[in-house]
C-alpha cells in the first residue's frame, strides 16, 4: 500500500487505506452493506463447508500475512508498499476462510495502527480484503486449471499474474470510490491510484509466489485447490 502523500507539484498519490472523511456517507454505506453479507456469506460458507483442522491454519495464515504487511518494499519515487494479502490467503485457504483472515487482519490494523480509518473501514475490507481476495483467487484458479492443474509452472503463472491484478483492480475500485465521493476529479485518482499500485502489485506478486511456492513444495495438501495426485494419496491412505 502506499501512503497518502503530495509532492512539489502537488500531485496527489493515494493509498488503498482510504482514511476517514475522505468518501461520502452513501458511498461509505454502499461498502459496508456489501462487505457484512459478504463477510455474513464467507462465515456461513466457512462453517458448512470447512473442517475444524482449517481454523488453525487460518491463524497462521492470518498472522503471516499481518507480519509480513509490516516489512515495506521500496518502489520509484521515494515511497514504499507492502504486501495486502488477499490473494495469498485465498489460494491457500480458498476465498471464504481467505477472507475473513484478511478482513480480520484490516480491522486489527485500522483499530490498533490507524491504518485507514474506522467509519470507511467497510471500503478498505472491500477492496482490499473482497474484491482483492475473491478476484485473486478465481483468475488464480482459471489460469492455473488452463496451463495445467499440478504444474509448477501453471502455479506459478497463475499465481504472479493473480496477485498482481488483484492489487490493481483494488486500486481502480479505490480510486472509483473517491471520485464518486467527490474528493478527486476520476481521472486524477484513477491515473494515481493504477500507475503507483502497477508498481506495488509487482512487489506483491513476488512475495506471494515465494509464500506459495514454499507450502506448494513442502506441504502442498495445505493449499485449497492441491494437485490432484495429492488428493489421491490422501483418499487412499483413508480407504488404507
């Protein structure tokens, strides 16, 4: 993420925590309705669908995620990003349990680190948390079921290609909120929000596919959508 800041010329770089006061009431209330049944779906989903052995990993999703968001990269222009995290949890947790890790990790962040505001708290989790977490995933999983399922380089493709496109369309979501908020002209925070994230979601495509890439050869029966010749060994070492 990047934060907000302004340069000499006073062009506006915004991050993907928008702070209080900088969306509308309707467009703040927008977000928070689609986050609750989303997150209200995600729960109902988890409890059916999930074992008991996934809560655990959840935590150690969660907090992984939570301490890698706190090491900032680098990026031109004298700034830095850190990874956001969503699609990372949805392919190792599938996009329900993924998130409502990240969800769980936003709100620690905005309530302990003033990281975003509490009242657009609904947007953040949104966009960063839905949107980044739900669309990661399934271009995630189409182009790595295209190239070939158990692959690593299908996973790999796949991988790089989800994390990144999941923090630009992240950005453009942003970047539409605050226009339709009024804060900024579209065209001024479409061409900030999507030019500074193209650089930040690259950063978030190499921590991802290190953090997947580690599971998928170590513990790959870990990850959501396993190869399937894991699937097998693990039927018949049940039937066993």
């Amino acid at each position: 993420m990047l934060q907000i800041i302004q340069n000499s010329l006073f062009t506006p770089y915004f991050a993907l925590h928008i702070p209080d006061g900088f969306l509308s009431p309707s467009v703040s209330l927008f977000c928070w309705v689609i986050t609750i049944v989303l997150i209200a779906v995600s729960l109902k989903k988890v409890q059916r669908d999930y074992q008991e052995k996934t809560v655990p990993l959840m935590g150690v999703c969660a907090a992984f995620i939570f301490a890698a968001q706190m090491i900032n990269f680098p990026i031109p222009g004298g700034t830095s990003g850190h990874l956001v995290g969503g699609t990372l949890a949805a392919i190792i947790l599938g996009p329900w349990a993924g998130t409502l890790v990240v969800t769980v990790v936003f709100i620690v962040q905005a309530v302990l680190f003033q990281d975003g505001g509490l009242t657009v708290l609904g947007a953040n989790i949104l966009n960063m948390g839905l949107i980044g977490t739900f669309c990661g995933y399934y271009l995630y999983r189409a182009i790595r079921f295209a190239l070939g399922r158990n692959s690593w380089r299908s996973m790999t493709i796949a991988t790089v290609v989800a994390a990144w496109c999941s923090v630009v369309i992240a950005a453009i979501a942003t970047a539409l909120q605050l226009a339709l908020s009024g804060t900024v002209p579209l065209i001024v925070s479409m061409i900030a929000m999507v030019t500074w994230h193209v650089v930040i979601g690259v950063g978030e495509a190499i921590i991802t596919l290190i953090a997947v890439g580690y599971v998928w050869r170590s513990r790959p029966e870990l990850i959501y959508d396993r190869p399937s010749s894991i699937k097998l060994d693990v039927t018949q070492q049940v039937h066993q």
